[in-house]
C-alpha cells in the first residue's frame, strides 16, 4: 500500500507526464458487420477486449466516441465495454445504392492521448418489396401492330442488393400478349410486353393486364403493377429524338426555376397521331424532385436544390408519346459542378486548458479534426495560427491537426492566450472558419529569491559528491553593495540519497549583500528524493523450495472452465511506474489449458478436465516491472489433477 505522500509524488509525476506527451497518430482499426435495422442498444462488437482497455477504468471521460457524420449511430456501453447502436440503421438511406455500406467512428482514448477507428459495414436484409413508381401503366396499341412487337414497361426498384433485390416479372395469363424478361448490361432487368396475337379494337377495345415483379429474399417479396393496353386504330410513325443522349453541365447553385436543356422530338405523321407528349421514362425519387419536365415543350427545368456534395451526377431516361401511342427514348446526363458553398469545419476532439510555463517544446494542447465538404480546391484545406504566439499546428493525420509548443513559455511575460485557430479552402473565393483556444499558463518557481522557498528532484543512489541544485540571489545596488555573499556553499552536495530511507529534506539558504549596514534574505531548499527501480519484485506466494520450485499443488479433476487454480502473490519496493507490475506464463507443459492474468496474477483453467489430459503439469512463470530497465523474478508451479492423494497414488 502506499501512503499519503507517496499518492501525491506519483499523482504529480503522472500529471507531469501526461502534460509532455506528445499526441499519438491512430494505432489501428477494427473493424465490426451488422445487418441493418437492428434494434437501438443492439450489439456491435466488444471494443475494451479489441483494444485491450480495462473495463473498470471506462467513462465518458476516459473514452470517448466521435462519428464523423452529423448522426451519432454507436455509443459505448462503459460498465460492458461494448460498442452498441443508438439509432436504427437503414442501409437504403445512408448508402443508397452502393454495394458495400460503411459506417466509421472514432474511439479516443483520453489519458493514453490515443486514436483508434472503427469500420462498421451495414449489411443487407430483405426489407423492401420491388415497387413500381406507377401502380397503372396505360399502353396504345394500333390494331394494326403485327405480333412479335414489343412494347417496355416500367422498371420496378428494389432498394436491397444482391438476391433481395429484383430478380424476375410475371405476367397474368392472357391470350394476346406474353412477357420477355431481358438483363442488361449493368445487370438489370427489363421487361417488355410482347404481342402474341393480332388484335382487333371491335372485337374488345381494352386488355387488363397484371405485371408482377419479385426479389429473391425470404419470404419472397413482390409489388405489382396494372397495365391497361389501349387499342387504337393505325399510326405508323413514332416519335423520334434530335439526340440519342443530352448531356448538359449545371452548377450546383443554379437559381430555382432555371431551364437547363430543351429537348426535341418528331413525328411524321398527321394530326392526333403527331402531338407529342413529354414524359420521364425512368428517374430516382430524389431527381423527381429537382427537375421538372415540361410535357409539351421539352423543356427541363431545375425545381429544387442541387448539391454536388450530395450527388455529381443524375441520368435520366425520358420518353415522347405521340397520339396514336407510339413512343420514343431518349436519354439526359446531367453533370453537376461543384462551387465553394461550404466552409471548413473544425471540430476540437481533444484540449488542456492550462499548462506550466516550464512545458517542454512539442508540448499538445489540442486535438483538432478539420473537414470541408467540397471537392477538388475547394475541399483542400490549410490551417493556420497568429505567428507572433509560441505555438505551432503540425499534422499527424489526414484532416487531423495538433496545436503544441514550439518554444519555452514565460507566464510573468504572458499569463493567458486566446489562439485563434483558422481553417481556409482553396477556393475562389476562399472561404474560412475560424475557433479559438482559451489557454492559461501555469507559474513555476523560475524567478530566484522571488519566493520564500525552492523545491527540486534528486534520484536516488547518487554518489556523494553529486551535484543537485544552485541557488543565486540578486542586488540591485552598485559596486561593492551589490557583492553577494552566502552563510553556506552556493551549491548544494547530497552525501547520501536513498528513496527507501529519505523522501524528502530542507536546507536554508543565506544570502547577504554589501558591506555598510549589510541586508540579507533568507530561502529555503526542499529537496526530494526520487525513486528509481532498483528492487526486483519478490514472490511471497507461493513459497519456493530449495530448487526454485513450488511444492506440488493439486487441483480438483472436476474443475470447470476458468476454475481459479492459484494466485502468485509480489511484492515490490519501488514506486510509480517502478512497481507496475505485469505477469506472464513462460513454460507450460499444456499451453490451451491455463491462462494467466496479466495484472492480477491469477492462473485459471481454460476448459473442463479430461481423461485424456495429463495430470500433472509444470507451469513457469514471470512477473517484471516496467522501470528502466524493467527487473523480473519467476517461479515454478508444479500441478496435479486429482481428488485426493490416494487417488494419485493409484494413478
């Protein structure tokens, strides 16, 4: 146990060092698959085991979870050490169409100054039905059609991947008209409605048609769509388009109510069966809300908020109708540009408030993670600090930024700083984000005889002789009455330094100056001895025989799985880091049947006994420290596996 004092020496060593730490870069990924639309506070994977964090020193303080989006999908579970969800996640809204979904999170580990990512992939279930974007697909057929003509219909969407999305079409039985299902070179499947038989208006003017489409989940799901064919007496020439594909380049801050393009169609015939109306063929629920067709002039026209950063790029496929039911394709390609409409966003992940004047340059005093939504120059980002200020911006990580020291520090001179941290893009114009640092600067004992007393750190075991600290006193006076003299040698000798016997002691220091009517001021010295790790640690369980073995121990052959076969038991004289010490299992005559715990000591069984594993077992093990350098000590643990010594007699 330690007491009061020693807490406080090695609660202001550990404070001291982490203030010097240096913030590391990531230290790994890890990397975790859930389907979607899990419940909230479902499992997603066990991150204190993955990354080796103590369950019992986890809070919202020691780590911390930061996604990178503006929804917060995971929490961490901090009496389970479990990465849950906190929203249900639907796979269709966040990635759309993509074919592997990946949500990233960071973990940051507070005291350790450590950064890990997290990959989550969102995998598919079979929750959506095909559907059609019209439950009703009217057709115009003439009469005179010969049979074999084909008519397309409507594509379903299913918004799932892989064989829980759109796999066929079914057509109601119906003697005129039969089904072809056709797949494309990008994989989808196209129906089109082909004439089987000849039609005649006067024998029935309208066939009631029923189109099914189906995925291949389980249970299987499936959304229909009627089809109603008109017949219509004859009209021989379809519309045709001026262009096969119309490309057009739009920016993405296009004013509402913009036309972009005017597309042109023909037709050779006359009257009711030249009138052309325009329709869209085929468009995404998202684009139908941003542009709007014109079905008499062709005209398309920007009726909602364009977003580079959203989507570069929408394909359209529209069709023109003449009035005998012909029809037309065609296609639009819309490429959006991206503008500079989104500033750099600076996010603070990590600060220290304050830090003493006497930190060392490269000290951290804030983690920062900048992003900007645009592409190319517009999305590059550059950060920058006043440079009149002792402080730099360095970059460990892409996006990431540290803030630390670049030169001493001196609170008499500053006692505070506001830093103003600026982020700017590349684009014209720029645009910029500014956030600034409160800091206050901590004071140390750097001014001589400002203060009634010194304090200084000597290590133990220096030889005598060893020089431990200086002290000077100033006089403002001139001549022979600024001469200083001292009632004792102006340095300090240690005769003996032994952590274990003396922590700390006092010395007065006497400064006297001038001749004439001499003034004198009076310091005190405290000095304090500090531990290194001279002490390997010292096994008192179990005990050690003559050859450095343990006497047999035995162990009861119905012992489950991490059944607790012993406890070796340490002790170490030095402190702090010096008596941190870790244990390790370095021979075993079984490897899988034994575990050993790293901080604790125990040794445990790892599964149940079985006949055909031997009874006896040899174990050797280590425990060190982590002092520089690190001194260990091992022990021999001779096991048996049996109910009573009669029964290993027998044996």
């Amino acid at each position: 146990m330690f007491t009061n004092q020693e807490e406080k020496c090695a609660r202001r060593a550990l404070f001291c060092f982490m203030l010097a730490t240096v913030w590391e870069s990531a230290s790994g990924q890890i990397r975790y698959s859930i389907p979607e639309e899990m419940e909230i506070g479902s499992f997603v994977g066990n991150v204190a085991k993955d990354l080796g964090l103590d369950v019992k020193q986890l809070s919202d303080r020691a780590v911390r979870i930061a996604s990178r989006g503006r929804t917060q999908y995971f929490a961490l579970n901090f009496k389970s050490g479990h990465l849950i969800t906190t929203e249900r996640i639907d796979r269709e809204q966040i990635c759309g169409g993509l074919e592997k979904c990946l949500l990233n999170c960071e973990i940051i580990v507070e005291d350790k100054m450590k950064l890990y990512r997290a990959e989550i992939e969102i995998t598919d279930i079979n929750d959506n039905a095909p559907s059609f974007q019209r439950e009703e697909i009217e057709i115009k057929v003439s009469e005179t059609t010969t049979p074999g003509s084909r008519f397309p219909l409507s594509d379903a969407h299913d918004s799932d991947l892989g064989i829980n999305s759109l796999q066929g079409y079914q057509l109601s039985n119906n003697r005129h008209f039969s089904l072809d299902v056709q797949t494309g070179t990008d994989g989808v499947k196209y129906a089109e409605l082909v004439l089987e038989k000849s039609l005649d208006r006067e024998e029935q003017a309208v066939h009631d048609l029923v189109l099914t489409a189906t995925d291949g989940g389980d249970p299987v799901r499936s959304g229909t769509a009627q089809i109603c064919v008109v017949v219509l007496d004859a009209n021989d020439n379809a519309p045709v388009f001026s262009e096969p594909v119309y490309k057009v380049n739009v920016l993405e801050n296009v004013p509402q109510g913009t036309t972009i393009l005017t597309i042109k169609s023909t037709d050779l015939d006359e009257g009711i069966n030249k009138q052309v109306i325009y329709s869209f063929k085929k468009i995404t629920d998202k684009a139908s809300k941003i542009f709007r067709l014109d079905s008499n002039t062709g005209e398309l026209t920007v009726v909602g908020n364009l977003d580079f950063e959203e989507a570069s790029l929408y394909e359209i496929e529209v069709q023109a109708h003449d009035g005998g039911g012909l029809f037309g394709r065609s296609k639009i390609v819309i490429v959006v540009s991206d503008v500079n409409d989104n500033a750099p966003e600076i996010a603070l992940r990590s600060l220290i408030n304050s830090i003493p004047e006497d930190s060392l340059p490269g000290t951290v005093i804030a983690f920062l993670h900048v992003q900007d939504p645009d592409s190319g120059d517009n999305g590059e980002v550059t950060c920058s600090t006043p440079s009149n200020f002792p402080f730099e911006l360095k970059k460990p990580l892409d996006n990431y930024y540290s803030l630390v020291t670049d030169r001493a520090l001196d609170r008499e001179q500053v006692a505070a700083y506001n830093i103003t941290v600026t982020a700017t893009d590349n684009g014209t114009p720029p645009l910029s984000t500014a956030t600034t640092i409160p800091l206050r600067i901590l004071d140390t004992n750097d001014n001589a005889f400002m203060k009634p007393s010194y304090t200084t750190y000597v290590p133990e075991n220096n030889p005598s002789g060893f020089f431990i600290f200086s002290v000077k006193a100033s006089d403002r006076d001139l001549d022979l009455n600024a001469r200083v003299t001292y009632s004792i040698l102006s340095t300090i000798y240690a005769e003996r330094s032994d952590y274990k016997q003396f922590r700390e002691f006092e010395v007065q220091v006497k400064a006297e100056g001038g001749r004439s009517l001499p003034l004198s001021s009076n310091v005190t010295v405290r000095l304090f001895i500090l531990d290194q790790n001279d002490n390997a640690s010292c096994i008192l369980y179990p005990s050690l025989g003559a050859d450095g073995s343990t006497l047999f121990e035995m162990v009861s052959r119905s012992a489950e799985a991490s059944y607790l076969v012993t406890k070796v038991v340490v002790v170490d004289d030095d402190s702090g880091h010096n008596a941190w010490l870790s244990y390790h299992l370095l021979q075993v005559t079984d490897p899988a049947h034994f575990s050993m715990g790293l901080h604790t000591g125990e040794i445990r069984t790892t599964h149940a006994f079985a006949d055909r594993d031997a009874v006896k077992h040899r174990l050797v093990t280590l425990v060190k420290d982590i002092g520089q350098p690190p001194l260990s000590a091992t022990v021999t643990l001779n096991l048996v596996f049996a109910e009573n010594f009669k029964s290993l007699f027998r044996k």
